[in-house]
C-alpha cells in the first residue's frame, strides 16, 4: 500500500493509490486526517486504512 497526501479544494487529505490502478486516489480523509496520525497510532493505525 502506498500512502501519499494531496490536496482537495485546497485542503490536505490523506490517501492511497489504488491498487493495480496507481493512477487513482483513494481518499483516506475520513480515516485519518494525516500520514503522521496513522504513524502515531502503528498497526492499529495501518489496520484501520486498509
């Protein structure tokens, strides 16, 4: 899985490419708000986003 941050309207979302479609973004907004949230909460963190 590959996590990656981008903007929507201008503001920051977490999200992942889709895989076997890295071309598409999935957003992760609603998981958590950041790359460093998911990082603070380890494996439960990693568990929950995918």
């Amino acid at each position: 899985m590959k996590l990656l941050m981008f903007r929507h309207d201008g503001q920051p979302r977490l999200g992942a490419l889709r895989p076997g479609h890295e071309d598409e973004v999935v957003d992760l907004s609603d998981v958590a708000r950041d790359l460093l949230a998911v990082i603070d909460a380890g494996e439960r963190g990693l568990e929950h986003v995918r």
